[in-house]
C-alpha cells in the first residue's frame, strides 16, 4: 500500500514539474518588443516573428529571443553633398528609425539585427542614411532642395525606407536642420526672396489703400441707390399688395366651388380601390402559400444533395490546401531569394552607375571651364589691340587737331604746314628713284655739232629727259588736290626755256 502510494506521489510529482515546465515555456510578446523564435520553426523559415501576441516555446527544438522596438535617433551630419549643379552643400540632418513591424520586414530584422546593441544598430542605419541622401542631392538642384523642401524630404524618405527595410528597418521621421553651401548661392537666393516679399508687401499694401478709396466711393454710391431702389419698391408693393387681395378672393371663392365637386368624386374611386386591393391580397396570399411549400420541398432535397457533397468537398479541400500551403512555402523562398540577390545587384550597378555619371559630369565641367578660359583669353587679347588702336587713333586725331589749331582753324593752311614738314622726304625720295640706277655702258652716236637751238645735244637730251621721268613735285600734289604755295610754285621769267622767248 506505501508502494503504491509512493509510486502515486512520484507520478504526480512529476506530472507538475512537466506542467510547469511547459508553462514557463509559453512566452508573451510585449507590446514594445517582437518575440523572435527561431530552431525548428517550419519549412524555409529561418524564424517566426510575433508582435503583440504570445507562442509556446518548444524545449530542445526551439529557442526565443527579443527585438527591442524603442526609436533610435540618429544624427546625420552630411558635408560636402554634391548636387545636380556640381554645387557642394552641407546637410545636417536628424533620422528617427526603428525596428518595422510588418511581417516580411520583421524577418529581414530577425536575421540581420537579433543580436546586435541599439548603437550597432544605428551605426548600420548611418551608413545607409549617408549613402542615399548622397544619391537624392546629386538629382536634385540647388533652387529644388532649397524651396521644394517637401519633394526633398519625399526623395529622400522614399530612397533611404526602401534601403532601411532590406535589414528590417522603418524610417519614423526626417527633419532637415538647415541647409548651406560653400559657395553662398544659398543665403543669395535667400536675399532676393526676401527682398521680394518686402516689395510685394509694399504693393499689397498701397494696392489695399487704393481698394479702400475705391471701396469707400463705391458704398456711398450703392447706399444712394438702394434708397433709391427702396422708394420705389414702397411705392410699387402697395399697389401690388391692393391687386393680390383682389385676386385671392376671387381664387377663394373659385376653389370651394371645385372642391365640392373633386371630393364626391375621389370618394367613388377609393371605394372601387378599396375592393379592387381586397380581392388582390386574397390572391396573392394563395400564391405565396404554394410557393412556400414548393420552397420548402425544395430546400430539403438541395440540403440533402449540399451536407454529401460537403464531405467530399472538405476531404478534397483539406488535401488541396496541405498541397498548396507546401507550394507557397517553396514559392515565398524562392521569391525571398531572388529578391536578395537582385536588391545586391541593384545596388552595386546603381552605385557604379552614379560613380560613372559623376565623373563624366566633372570631365564635362572641366571641359567647359578650360573652352571658357581660353574664350576670355581671346577677348581679352582682341580688347587689348582694339584700345592699343583707339589709342594710337586718338593721338594722331590730338595731333591733327594742335596742327590745326597753330595753323588758326583754316584746314588748308594745316594740310600745306603738314607737306612742308615732309618736303624734304619727298624731295628725297624723287632723287632716290634715279640715285641708285646703274648704267654699265653709254654709247653716243652723234656728230659732236650742237643744234644752236640752246636744247643741248643728245646726251644732254638723255640726262635731262631721264630726270624728267620722275612725276615734278607739283603735279604729286595736282593729284592730291592741292597746290605748292606761290612762292615755290612761281615762275620768273628769266627761268622759262630759251624756246619760249623766242616764240614771243
């Protein structure tokens, strides 16, 4: 009897260190956490995720853990961000992210996050943060990020979310401390806009004392013509108000008569109606009796055929939605893959893609600014000839003028002080045309016997007609159209050629 009530003992020992085993494996998920059970969990599952629930834990096979959900602040001070204008701006910004609760990107947390303290986590967030703001600022111009603040922030939660949920991350909130570049365009756009609110001020408020004159006249003219208006309405609704009492005892008196009439009338039909609906409602129940009872006869044979047919449907469906389940399951790691592998890919092509883009935008600027230079240096060089020529210009036009001048305002006498200045030259130059001419040998064939005509004989003839060729110094300024002065273009007469006196 001991052995038995020992054996008893043992047992229900046993049995309540079993059950409070098993229930100390029955774990609740807090609502600021997800419980993350991991170990045998199902085909293709690397782990099972629970927010705001409970599980029981399997001993042996199974094992839990917890993802912290509390928001981690992470602090992005980005320099030097190159924009689309090939402009570097300084961004400092704050990020709010936390731990998602959305099955699939639970999962991703559970397998690349469990484990790791809330400043690994945030170091990690940094990094992707970094990455994609670098990105939206490189699309994006100066104008843009400065006045469509919310198209930035949308680029940017758009980019850095997408990126943050492949390691099981949500994005909770932006804000954008200020943004400034190195170069000032930012603070001179911010100066003419508020230059221009300040002379849109202005306008508004000259243009609100103007509607205010205007609005002023316009009230005294609208009140002079409703009391117009109102005099005249006074004096029309009396007489209006004379002709439709006159009217309404004529319409009183028209109607009683009519409805007399229309009552005796209306008391015929509804008694014909009365019957007419009376004989319709009995018809309409016996037909409605047999339906029913058709209806009914009906609904059990369709409920007999439906419960055998159910059976064999569950039967099926049961086996179909195992088959099925065991697919999807294949399916959504399949899928899981794929999209692993492609958001990898993704991203080093995108990145190499930017890097490519970025260096032939800065071969295309450094391109642009040496055509620049070596533009300027053109303009430059041609605007140093022209003044180099305006100068000289402008000189010899001062010269001109003093030679005008010292000869009293007559142009004339300026030209003749000019070509006596250069007489000598031109003087010079005649004789150098004949100075330098070489005669190797002269023969003269003549009697030696002069012609006494006071001519000379042929080489004298020679000499002097060889002389003669070069153009006289007046018939130069013939040309010109001027004259030697008389007192060196005069003849004597004791100068003029023997031939001459003779023919006087």
């Amino acid at each position: 009897m001991l052995d038995f009530l020992s054996l008893i003992g043992l047992l229900v020992g046993f049995l309540v260190i079993v059950a409070m085993v098993f229930i100390s494996r029955y774990k609740r998920c807090p609502s600021d956490r997800i419980l993350v059970i991991y170990g045998k969990t199902g085909v293709g599952q690397s782990s099972k995720c629970i927010h705001g629930g409970a599980a029981f834990i399997w001993p042996v096979i199974q094992d839990f853990s917890f993802l912290d959900l509390t928001p981690i602040s992470i602090d992005v001070d980005l320099r030097n961000a190159l924009s689309k204008q090939n402009i570097r701006v300084d961004v400092p910004s704050r990020f709010t992210v936390g731990i998602s609760t959305e099955p699939a990107v639970m999962t991703n947390a559970a397998e690349r996050l469990l484990g790791l303290s809330l400043d690994a986590i945030r170091t990690v967030a940094h990094d992707i943060i970094v990455g994609q703001m670098r990105l939206v600022i490189a699309t994006m111009d100066i104008e843009e990020i400065n006045t469509d603040r919310d198209k930035f922030y949308t680029n940017v939660s758009h980019h850095v979310e997408t990126e943050l949920k492949k390691i099981g991350l949500r994005l909770i909130n932006v804000n954008v401390t200020d943004i400034h570049d190195e170069s000032g365009y930012i603070q001179a756009l911010g100066k003419e806009a508020a230059a221009k609110a300040i002379n849109d001020a202005r306008v508004s408020v000259a243009q609100k004392n103007r509607d205010g004159s205007i609005g002023e006249a316009e009230a005294q003219r609208e009140m002079r013509i409703k009391v117009s208006e109102t005099q005249a309405l006074a004096n029309i609704g009396e007489a209006e108000a004379a002709q439709l009492q006159r009217s309404k005892v004529a319409n009183a008196e028209a109607i009683a008569a009519s409805g007399e009439a229309e009552a005796q009338q209306l008391q015929r039909i509804r008694v014909a109606e009365a019957n007419a609906t009376a004989v319709e409602g009995e018809n309409l129940s016996r037909i409605q009796i047999a339906k029913s009872e058709a209806e009914r006869r009906q609904a059990e044979a369709e409920a007999l055929r439906v419960a055998t047919a159910s059976e064999k449907v569950q039967t099926a469906k049961a086996l179909e939605e195992a088959y099925k389940a065991e697919q999807a399951a294949e399916i959504a790691r399949a899928l899981r893959e794929k999209a692993s592998r492609e958001a990898d890919e993704v991203v080093k092509a995108e990145i190499e893609k930017r890097k490519q883009e970025i260096a032939a935008e800065a071969q295309a600027e450094q391109i642009r600014r040496i055509a620049k230079g070596e533009a300027d240096a053109i303009f430059l060089r041609q605007e140093a000839e022209a003044r180099g020529l305006y100068e000289v210009l402008s000189k010899q036009a001062e010269g001109f003028q003093k030679v005008v001048n010292s000869a009293g305002g007559n142009t004339r006498e300026a030209v003749l002080l000019m070509i006596a200045d250069q007489l000598p030259d031109l003087v010079r130059i005649q004789v150098d045309a004949i100075k330098n001419i070489k005669i190797d040998k002269v023969t003269v064939w003549e009697g030696g016997n002069n012609s006494g005509d006071g001519e000379g004989n042929s080489t004298s003839k020679f000499i002097s007609g060889l002389y003669r060729s070069v153009p006289p110094l007046n018939d130069l300024l013939n040309m010109a159209g001027m004259e030697l002065p008389e007192y060196l273009a005069k003849k004597k007469e004791e100068d003029k050629p023997a031939s001459e006196s003779k023919k006087d």
